[in-house]
C-alpha cells in the first residue's frame, strides 16, 4: 500500500487492523469470506468474527457483499483494498503461519497454492476448478 493509500485508510483500532488485512486478503485471493477464515486463524468465535466483518463492512461499505449461495461474503466490483497492497506476496506472508497449524490447533486448510503469475480473479477459477476436480474448459 503506497504511503498517499495508507493515510488515506479509514481509522481503525491497531487490533482489528490484522483482522482487517485478512478479511480483505482472503476476500480478495479466495473470492469467499467467512467467519470462520477468522476464527480458525486467529482463534477468535464465530460471533466476533462476524462482529470482525461487520465492523470492516460498516468502513468500507462498497467492498463485499453477502452472497447467500455460497454461504458468505465475496468481494464487490468495486472492492479495493484499503487495509493492504493486495499483493500474492502479502496474502501468503499472513497466511503462511497458519498454513500448518494455529493458535488454536486446527489446521487451516488451503486447496491450491496461489500462482503468482495469475491475479485474484483467475485465482478463484482455478480453485474453483480445483475444488470441483475439473479442467478449465469445464471438463
């Protein structure tokens, strides 16, 4: 995140600050977003981490929407991170603790390392693709 970007972010609390970077990271590279990515990394309950994405919903209204098909939130067209720089980079350096094992003694589980070479768009199809165990051509 450039350094005009940063002043630019909404003021938060420095403790909901990781969590906010994870909401949009997930959101972002995932393509869906849960409680429960918040609560099996940082070990919080489901109940604060729904609390977690309403606050980061309540200040950055435009950036994800709940879809009821998929169970959970995913980002908006006119989503832009404002907590991160959204980089693959990032996305892996937080996750990367809690690839094994976290706070909590769960493992967190990732279907596919991201490619860096894609962006978060085609990331999702792969995943997508990967999670249904179909090719890209949809066989």
């Amino acid at each position: 995140m450039s350094e005009d970007a940063l002043l630019q972010a909404p003021a938060v609390k420095y403790n909901n600050l990781q969590s906010y970077r994870l909401i949009e990271l997930v959101a972002q590279w995932e393509g869906r977003l849960t409680a429960n990515h918040l609560s099996d990394v940082f070990g919080d309950s489901r109940s604060t981490a729904s609390q977690l994405i309403q606050s980061y919903i309540e200040q950055c209204p435009d950036s994800l929407i709940y879809n009821p098909a998929i169970k959970g939130y995913e980002p908006t067209e006119e989503f832009i991170p404002s907590f991160c720089s959204g980089t693959l980079d990032e996305y892996m350096q937080l996750m990367r603790p809690y690839l094994s094992q976290n706070t909590t003694g769960t493992q967190v589980q990732f279907n596919i390392e991201p490619d860096p070479r894609l962006s978060p768009e085609r990331q999702r199809i792969v995943a997508l693709d990967y999670d249904m165990n179909t090719t890209l051509d949809g066989r």
